[in-house]
C-alpha cells in the first residue's frame, strides 16, 4: 500500500468538542487535510516539542525518548495505519541493529513522539478518502476560523504588555515550573515581539 506523507500543519481547540483540541496533518503532495481530534494533555505534549520548550521535568513522551535513545531505539516515522468507528490507529516503526520494530501506539502519542524525534507521518489513501477534507474557499474559511481567535490573543496580549521584561521573564519561569506551557508560550511570544521591534 502507498504511504502519503503529513505534516502537522495546525493545532487548534476543536470546534466540535469543547474541552479537546484538534491536530490538523496536510498531505505534503496535495491539497487534502487531516483534522483528527485529541485531548488537551496530547495537545501540550505536541505543542511543546514544536515550540522547542524544555520542560523543568521531562514529560512522558520525553522520558520515553530518552528511553528509546538509551536503549539504542532510532523512531524512523510514524504510519497512521487504520481507522475504525471513527478512531485513528498508529504505529511506530522503530530501528535496533538493523531490524524493524513495530509499536501500536494512540496517534496523539504517535505524533508527539514524531515532532520530538523529526521524523516523518505517513498514513494510507483510505484514511484520506475515509477522513480527510479538501480546503475549499481558503480565505473564507480562514477568515470565519481566525476572527475570534485573533480578538482573544489581541486581548491577552494587550494584558501581557503591561508587564516590563523582567516580569514577564519571572512570571516565564513561574509558567514553566507550574508546566503551563500554552501560558508560557503566549508569554514567550511577547518577550519575542519586544526584541523584534527593538532591533
């Protein structure tokens, strides 16, 4: 069967379950994308490893790289390989002294553990038939998608301008330690945009 390659092209609160959130994969060849739902704490593991956060302890999916990586275990990719009553199945196929290793795995622990690793999603054309969508109309979707949005970060950070540098590098630190990394993140941002308009 033909592999299509993804990537993580989005990662959103989920318009259909308020408390989850939503991963977005986008064939890299192609118009297609992936939306498939996960939970909040699969969301921050995922998140944290794009934004190149370090964590003060290691996260789960960390601890289980490091374990892998000790173990002489090299992830090559991630397959999402089936989906069935709407629930996406994944694999990680793994390397050790030549020989493949295949490991079932929920696809929000699969991708986390693809982002932290840098290596590449496949999944099959049936998934795609099955649950992808084609992007039709792209500016109005987006439109309609980031209004709300961009008044929400607008408003956090017009609340987090008030804060000098040093606050915001204490209150940083408080964030991280507390592992409230989606806070840290709208805080690093910030500290980003500073050292942007200054130079």
């Amino acid at each position: 069967m033909k592999k299509i390659e993804l990537d993580i092209v989005a990662l959103s609160h989920s318009v259909t379950q308020s408390h989850n959130y939503a991963v977005v994969l986008g064939e890299q060849e192609g118009s297609r994308r992936l939306p498939i739902v996960i939970g909040g704490f699969e969301a921050q593991a995922i998140a944290v490893a794009m934004e190149r956060m370090t964590p003060n302890r290691p996260l789960t999916h960390d601890l289980f790289k490091n374990a892998l990586e000790t173990f002489e275990v090299e992830l090559k990719e991630v397959i999402i390989n089936n989906l069935l009553d709407g629930i996406f199945y994944a694999r990680l196929i793994c390397h050790k002294n030549g020989e493949i290793i295949e490991i079932d795995s929920r696809t929000s622990d699969a991708l986390a553990m693809a982002v932290r690793f840098e290596c590449p999603i496949f999944t099959y054309e049936f998934i795609l038939d099955a649950a992808g969508v084609i992007l039709e109309e792209p500016e109005e979707n987006a439109a309609a998608v980031k209004t709300p949005k961009k008044r929400k970060k607008k408003a956090k950070a017009s609340a987090l301008s008030s804060y000098s540098d040093e606050d915001l590098t204490k209150m940083l630190d408080e964030v991280l330690g507390e592992e409230n990394y989606e806070r840290a993140a709208e805080i690093r941002d910030e500290l980003k945009k500073r050292n942007i308009e200054e130079t």
